[in-house]
C-alpha cells in the first residue's frame, strides 16, 4: 500500500529506472525495513544503526526520500501504539472507576498518584527519548545523502524541525485518542497534592521568617536592606527551606515539561489552575472562619503572593524557553541553573503572565471571601461594632467585585428568615436595624443599597403596635434600650448619634484646615445631596451622610408622631416621680430640640418647667406653713403635717389627656357615649376620695398655693402621684411606694379591718370592678385577703392579722422596701397615643353608623372625605385615612360594622 | 401604718369664666401666641368689667386703641380691675 502511494507520487523517476537499480532499491528497501524493524520494536537494537543509514542513503539516490520518512513515521506510530501508550495508560487504569478519585481524599492516596504518574511519565520519556534518538538516526542518515549530493550544509534543520514536529503531533493525536476520561482529574490530584506540600513548606516558611526577622529587627543596618517591595519574599529566605521549596518546584516542573512534552500542554495548565484554585477556596475559607474581629484580606493577599505566584513564577522560570518542541534534547539541559540565580531579580519585575495571574487570583479571593462574608452578615451585624474588620474586608472586597446587589438580596432573605418572625422582640429587631445601619454605611456611604436592605425592615416594623414606644426608648433611655449591653451602656442612642455627630463636625473642621476659607464657603454653599442613582464607589468629599436618625423616624412616617409618643412617656415618667430630679429628661430634651426643632419640642419644655415651677412652688408652699407653725396656730392632735404632701402642679393644657378609668366606667354604667370633651383633663380626677387627713392637706396645701399666685388655683388629679407608707406588723415593717389609689385603699383598713367590696368601693370612689382588680396588689402581698360574703356577687376584704408575708421578701424581718413604679396591672396614667386616638374617633361613630345606614355602603376613602365635609366644627375631624382605617376595623372586631370587598356595611 | 410621702399631682387654673382669652382666641390656662411658657410668665389680666384677657394681649390691645380703649368684649371703656 504504502510502496505503491509512494511510487505513483515519483512516476518521473520510474520512467528512468533500470533493472539495476530496481534490484538495489528493492534490496535496499528490505533491507530498511528490516532495520527499521529492529531499531523499533521489541528490545530495540541501536547496533543496526549503520545498516540503516546506508539503506536510506541507497533509497535516497533513487529519489525515494518521501517514502523512507513515510515509512518510518508510520513504523514509529506503530511502536509508539503498541509500546508506549498501552504501558502508560496501563498505569492510570486502577483510578479508572468512576468516582475513586473523589471519593478517596487521603494525603496517602494522593502520594499514590503522584508516585504512578512520576513512573508513567519517566517510562514515556524513557520511550520517547528512544524514538527520538531513532527519529535523530534518520535525519542523520537524510543529512549525509544531502551532503553527499550538494556537497556541504543544506537546510538540514527544516527537514529535522519537519520530522520532530511530525513525530510530535503523531505522539499528541495518538496519546488524545486514547486517553481515558479519568485522567485530566488523575493530574488535578497531583497538582493539588503537591501544591499543599509547597504551601506547607512556606506556612513554615513564614513563621519561619518572621521569628527571624523580630530576632533582627535591632539591626538596622540589616533591617535597612530589606526591601519592601512586593514581590521580594525571596530575599530573606532562610536558604534550608528555600532549596527544599525549589526541589519540589523543580519536580513539578519536570512533570509539567513532561506532560507538555506529551501534548497535553493545555490540559496540564487546567489542571494546576484548577488545584491552585481550590487551593486558594480552601485557604480563604480556612483563614476567614467564623472569626470576624479580625481582618483576613491581606493574610490571604500575603498567602496568594507567597504560594501560588511563587509557585507559578518558579515553574514559568523554570519551563521557560523549553516550551517550543523543536530542541526537544534542549530541555535535558535544564535552565534551572540560570534560572535559580535570576529567580529573585525575576520576582521583582513579574511578568505580564505572573500579573495576570495575579489579578486573577486576587479576583477570586475577594470573590471568596465576599461570598463567605455576605452568607453570615447576619451574624456579622449581630457583632457589630466587634466586627468592624469583617465589614471592612467585605467593603474592599465589594468595591472590587462590585456585586453589591448580591449582598443586598442575600441579606434581606436571611432578615426575613432569622428577624422578621413574630418570635423576635421589636427592640432586637430595631437594635439589629440600628446596627445593620451602622455598618453597612462603611460600605455604602451614600445609602443606596442600605435603602433596599432596610425597606423590608421598616414595612414589618411598621405592622408592630409596640414600634414606636420602643423607637422612642432607644432613642431616649439609657438604660432600659439596648438588651446586648453595647459598650456604652448608659447612653441613649439619642447621645450616641449627637455624639458621632460631632466627631464628624470635628473631623469636617480638620479637612478644611488647610482649605482656601473662601472657597470652602463656595463649596459648602453650593452643596447638594447626591443623585438617587450616585455611584457608590465614588468617594467625594462631600458626600451623603447615611442618616440613622432620619431612616429611624422613617419606620414611623412622621416626626411628628414620634414626638407625640415621647410626650407621653415622658408624661407617664413625670407623673411617676417621687422627686423634681429631671436632669436626665433636660438632658434628653436638648438633644431631641437639635434633631427635632425647638417648636416640635415646645410642649415637652413646658412639661420639664412645670416640675421645675413645681419644686420652687412647694418649697415657698412649705416655708409658709413652717412659718405659720412658729407664729403659733397649733395643729391637732391627729392633724398629719404638710411636710408629708409633695405636689406636681402642671400645665394641663400641654400635658398629654390622662387615663380616667374611673370616670369612664362610671360614664358608661350610665350609658353615656364617650364625648370628646371628656378627654380635657379637668375632669378626670375627682373621684378617688382619699382618707380625711390627707384630703385635709389638699385643701390646707390648695389654699396656699392660691394665696401666692392669686388668681391661680389648684385641680387636685388625686389618683395620681405616687405614695411611700409604712407598714407596722408586730414583728417586721415593710415600705411600700403605690399609687393612691392603693394607699386610699389599704388606710381604709386602719379603722375598719373587714371591708364588703360595695362600701370600700364607695370609701374610696371607684367602682367596684375597678376596686376588685386594683386590690389584688395587697392581696398579693398578703396584706389583705379575700373571702366570698353572704351575697356572691360581694367580696369580703380583711386586714391579715400578724400574717406570714407571702411576698418573697418574707426572709427579712428588718424593714425592706417594695417599689413600685407605675401601676401594676400595666394600666398607665397616661393615655396612649393609639387610645387617644381612638377616642377622639369615637365622637364620629354615630355619624358613620348613621351615614352607612343612609347609604347602605361607603368605601374608606368616601367615609373619610364626608367626614372631612361634614364634621367642620366641635371637634373638627382632623385624622388620617389610617387612623380612620383603624378606628373601623375596631368597629368591625366590635361586630358593629361589616367589610366586604373594601366596603363597608352595618352588621345586621 | 405610717403614711410617709404623698406626692400627689394636681393642675392649675387661671379660674376664669371662660376658657380662652377674646383677643387671641387661646385657652387662658395656656399662654398668648408671644409666650412660650404659661402661668407667671403669661399672666392673665382682669378688667373693671371682669372679662378677662392675657396681660400681653390686653396691652397691645390698648396701646393700639388711642385715645381711649374698650374692653373687646362688652365694648365698655377699658380699665384694669383695681
Ligand atoms: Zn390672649
Ligand atoms: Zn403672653
Ligand atoms: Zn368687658
């Protein structure tokens, strides 16, 4: 077959052949085959050499030339089919099943391959190294016939660069055909395994070096010498672990120079890619952990430069020019000897490949650790300020990879799943929204993304009844707010903000130090807030400040209701005072005035003056009756002196409506509707009647209040205020602090010590569900105790007699002090903003039962807009469309009114 | 049982007939639209014919009404209540 292809190419040579020559050229192509034969299969024997160069020196002469290299390329081929690959696959064949090489991971195991493809490969070069020396003969054998017949050097080398890279691609194409599919992941096992031993070999390194540089850091001059460039590690290795780092570079590649001599170039780089790769994922995740109090960015950077980029550096060194195929026997030559001595001045210039590299590496590790660090920023958040350095790292590493948006989707899926569940309190979940502010705006100076992250936040806040008495005591209380006992504990976030603020103004000052006055002033004049869309990453100078204030009071909607609701706490908190001490309130309220405005804060200020007025009023109340004692008007006998009565005299116009549970049960036994006007406070406090001596001190203290401020005159709310009073038992006294209503109750029992509920209830002016509720405070601490009397529906109340207390501080037989701070069934004085609200809605009740009964149904908005033309004057209806939705589903729940399909309708 | 302190509360009250002021049309036991604060700082005033009016708004009242000033309420020659 080949004789003939080979003859039909050379039929102007046939025409010229004799019989002579047909007889020389068949002899001496038996012969070259016969040697060829011999050179190539089995043992192979060089010793045929000669012979074999004649006879292609013979068959040259008849212009056979093309036929000779045919030949012994496919007889080559042959070999290299039968000899060569069978023997190296035949290696790799026990890793073929699929799966092993995952599943096994053990270091043994990856000693195993590396060992097996170390042998395989040496054996394939052994073999190749054979043929090529074969391959050299032949080209020898052309080179004489040349010379022979041109006399002198004819273009010999593009005939050898002709035959090597053929006998190249043939050993490519036949080892491709035939690999099998387990073996690109027999060669990323050996890259992996190896690399963990470099890198091994360099953690030791490391530490290695820096104990040696802190034992030399005194010398300066040596110190002087050490570079502090990038890539300079080389320079002060401790040579033992250098020359051990670049064996094993060595060998790797020598496997690399092998593989590539194989043709498997792209594969080999693939898959030392790949290890370095997984390698890097590995070490990422091994230095980043759960730690986040420390940053892990440039360890990684650190352990990137010193263990695959010295890896890839030494082994590009080392490969070097040998990657070109046509000086195979070159690469035998090793440029490692030049290479070690340039290493380091290489290092210092990387080359565009190393950069790249690189780049690529860093990439991946920002990548990695950005990942890492958006899966936990939940808990990173929960740490934070601790863990301020992982927030930083994953600044840098988003500024770098700019895939913000994977943070802020992650992170609202992981809000939604760990926070916003009715299992968590509205104060953690506002804490975690306060410092979820706190650290994404290093991230996101100007906000943006924090937009999208607290959005989701806010909407479930807003659906919480508690939000804004919570928003209100993180913001004004130091010491109740915040449950992980930040650092300043004692500081109102209110303080802390106004803080911040001021390191800011401060540091705001220093940047403009150095600054053109004037045109700092044209600066700030022409200041603007940033777009909406403004680029994140760009830093300028002045920049949006994220707002934490701003996007608190944003959960509420206005300033005005969270002003509103502080009024009432800070009433509640007033009322509740045994003392005028308000420094902490003053403090607060100055704080509020700067964020808020002087005139949103104007009826709180009136509130703090009243105690203030109200502490000078009693002391000059006081002076005058100690002043009437002298001059001699006697007191009598069980007169209880004015010294006891302290009084909180407000403003009743400014101070938020108060609770008056008792006229308001009254009002409603009788079947009153509840009117508005019911709310001023002036009718709220008659009722409680307390006992004679003390009603004697009202009136006696009323009196000279109206002597010094003529006209003024005092309104006793006599069930607010709080009492501290004794109680005598033969063996203990216990001090209790109540309110009145408490202290009516039990001096009741000082006279008479068995009550009916009905004639305590009426001693003391409550009514009586409200008496049998409110007494269970003394029961409780087993003061009185309840029996059934002769009618069922009457309680029976009796003083206990020498009794056990049954409080837990029974142990004490000293005197011991129970506080009590409020009321204690969570009843408040004052009316929350929610039940104002309600309350003032239900003067329109009968107009909107009585329009639904007109019009049959009416939508939200048609009821909200009648009223608004209807109700212009006593009290004009001035609410919200949601607090008029509120107000309506209270109906509904009442069973009064009906919604369907956004309508509503009266329940029939 | 001994009855140590009892803080009570109670509010003030100018005692008018009415309960905002003719002139400013503002409660009486709150204060003029010039004042900030109410009671000693925005007392009240009464006049011979006993309406009562904010001392702040009386005054202005008055100075603005030359020669003479009537009360704004019972058009009666204004003079303060002795
Ligand atoms: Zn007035
Ligand atoms: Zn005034
Ligand atoms: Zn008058």
């Amino acid at each position: 077959m080949e004789e003939s292809t080979s003859l039909v190419c050379n039929l102007g040579i046939l025409e010229k052949l004799n019989d002579n020559s047909i007889q020389e050229i068949i002899k001496s192509y038996g012969g070259f085959c016969t040697t060829t034969e011999s050179l190539l299969n089995g043992a192979g024997d060089l010793s045929v050499g000669p012979e074999f160069v004649l006879h292609v020196h013979s068959l040259c002469k008849h212009g056979l030339q093309s036929l000779v290299c045919d030949h012994f390329l496919l007889s080559l081929e042959q070999a290299f089919e039968k000899i060569g690959v069978t023997n190296f696959w035949r290696h790799f064949d026990s890793y073929s099943k699929v799966g092993v090489l995952q599943k096994n991971n053990s270091s043994i195991y990856d000693d195993e391959v590396q060992l097996v493809l170390c042998k395989a490969l040496e054996e394939m070069a052994l073999e190749k190294q054979y043929q090529e020396k074969c391959l050299f003969m032949l080209v020898h054998a052309l080179q004489l016939h040349k010379e022979s017949m041109f006399e002198g050097k004819q273009n010999a080398d593009s005939e050898r660069a002709h035959l090597f890279a053929k006998y190249q691609l043939m050993v490519s194409s036949v080892l491709m055909a035939s690999l099998p599919l387990h073996f690109p992941d027999i060669l990323h096992r050996y890259f992996k395994g190896k690399l963990e031993e470099l890198s091994r070999i360099m953690d030791g390194d490391l530490e290695g070096k820096n104990e040696f540089q802190d034992k030399d850091s005194m010398d300066l001059d040596e110190k002087g010498k050490h570079r502090t460039g990038e890539m300079d590690i080389d320079e002060s290795y401790n040579h033992g672990k250098f020359s051990e780092k670049n064996k094993l570079v060595k060998h790797i590649g020598k496997v690399v120079r092998d593989l590539r001599s194989l043709g498997f170039t792209s594969m080999t780089e693939n898959a030392y890619a790949s290890a370095i790769f997984s390698l890097l994922k590995a070490k990422v995740h091994n230095l980043a952990g759960e730690d986040y109090r420390n940053s892990v960015l440039e360890s990684i950077k650190g352990w990137i430069k010193v263990v695959p980029l010295q890896f890839l550096n030494a082994l590009l060194a080392y490969l070097g020019d040998s990657i070109g195929y046509d000086t195979p026997s070159s690469g035998l030559k090793s440029p490692l000897a030049s290479h070690l001595s340039s290493c380091s001045s290489e290092i210092d210039t990387p080359s565009e490949g190393l950069i790249r590299w690189q780049l690529r590496l860093e990439y991946f590790a920002y990548e990695t650790l950005q990942d890492l660090r958006i899966a936990k920023l939940f808990e990173i958040i929960v740490d934070y300020p601790e863990s301020s350095p992982a927030i930083e790292d994953l600044k840098q590493c988003l500024e770098y990879t700019g895939q913000h948006s994977k943070l802020v989707e992650s992170f609202i899926s992981a809000l939604k799943y760990r926070l916003l569940t009715a299992g968590a309190s509205t104060n953690d979940i506002l804490h975690q929204y306060v410092s979820t502010i706190k650290a994404l705006r290093t991230i996101d100076p100007t906000g943006v993304f924090l937009e999208a992250v607290g959005e989701p936040i806010r909407d479930y806040l807003r659906g919480r009844k508690d939000t804004i008495k919570c928003i209100v005591t993180m913001l004004t209380d130091g010491t109740g707010g915040n449950p992980n006992g930040s650092a300043n504990t004692g500081d109102s976030l209110l303080e802390e903000l106004n803080r911040d603020e001021e390191n800011q103004e401060i540091a705001g000052i220093d940047d403009d130090f150095n600054s053109d006055d004037k045109q700092a002033w044209i600066n700030a004049a022409c200041w603007e807030p940033d777009p909406v869309e403004a680029d994140p990453l760009k830093g300028s100078r002045n920049r949006r400040k994220v707002d934490i204030l701003g996007m608190i009071v944003s959960i509420i909607g206005s300033k005005d209701q969270l002003v509103n609701e502080y009024r009432v706490m800070l009433a509640e908190k007033l009322l509740n005072k045994s003392d005028y001490d308000i420094d902490s309130e003053i403090r607060t309220l100055e704080l509020l005035k700067i964020h808020f405005g002087e005139s949103s804060m104007q009826k709180c200020e009136i509130m703090l003056n009243d105690l203030i007025d109200s502490k000078r009023t009693n002391t000059n109340i006081k002076l005058t009756a100690a002043k009437q004692s002298q001059t001699g008007a006697e007191l009598g006998e069980d007169a209880v002196s004015l010294d006891i009565l302290d009084a909180t005299i407000i403003s009743s116009n400014f101070w938020p409506p108060m609770q008056i549970w008792h006229l308001w049960h009254v009002l409603e036994a009788q079947g009153a509707s509840r009117h508005h006007s019911m709310w001023f406070p002036e009718f709220q406090d008659e009722a409680l009647i307390v006992p004679e001596p003390v009603d004697k001190l009202f009136s006696d203290y009323a009196k000279r209040f109206n002597e010094i401020k003529t006209p003024r005159k005092l309104l006793w709310k006599k069930n607010l205020g709080t009492v501290k009073l004794e109680l005598q038992f033969d063996d203990r006294t216990t001090l209790y602090t109540v309110a009145p209503l408490h202290a009516a109750i039990i001096m009741q029992f000082q006279e008479q010590k068995s009550w009916t509920s009905k004639n305590l209830a009426a001693a003391v002016g409550v009514p009586e569900d409200v008496l049998n509720r409110r007494i269970n405070f003394w029961i409780s601490k087993g003061i009185l105790s309840e029996s059934v009397g002769t009618d069922s529906n009457d309680h029976i109340y009796t003083l206990v007699e020498g009794m056990v207390d049954s409080s837990k501080n029974g142990g004490n037989s000293g005197s011991c002090e129970e506080l009590l701070v409020g009321d204690d069934e969570g009843e408040s004085t004052v009316a929350s903003v929610e039940d104002q609200i309600r309350n003032e809605m239900t003067v329109y009740e009968k107009f909107i039962l009585g329009m639904l009964t007109n019009f049959g149904s009416m939508a939200l908005d048609r009821i909200h807009n009648t009223l608004k033309m209807f109700c212009v004057a006593d009290p004009p209806y001035d609410k919200s469309l949601q607090q008029l939705q509120s107000f309506l589903s209270g109906l509904v729940s009442e069973e009064k009114l009906e919604l369907r399909d956004g309508m509503y309708f009266l329940k029939k | 049982m001994i009855l140590f302190r009892w803080h009570a509360v109670a509010s003030w009250t100018w005692d008018a007939q009415d309960e905002t002021c003719g002139i400013c049309r503002m409660a009486f036991d709150g204060c003029c639209p010039d004042c900030k604060l109410p009671g000693d700082d925005c007392p009240l005033i009464w006049g011979a014919c006993n309406h009562a009016f904010h001392l702040h708004c009386i005054l202005k009242w008055v100075n603005s009404q030359t020669p003479q000033a009537h009360c704004p309420m019972c058009r009666r020659e204004w003079q303060f209540k002795g």
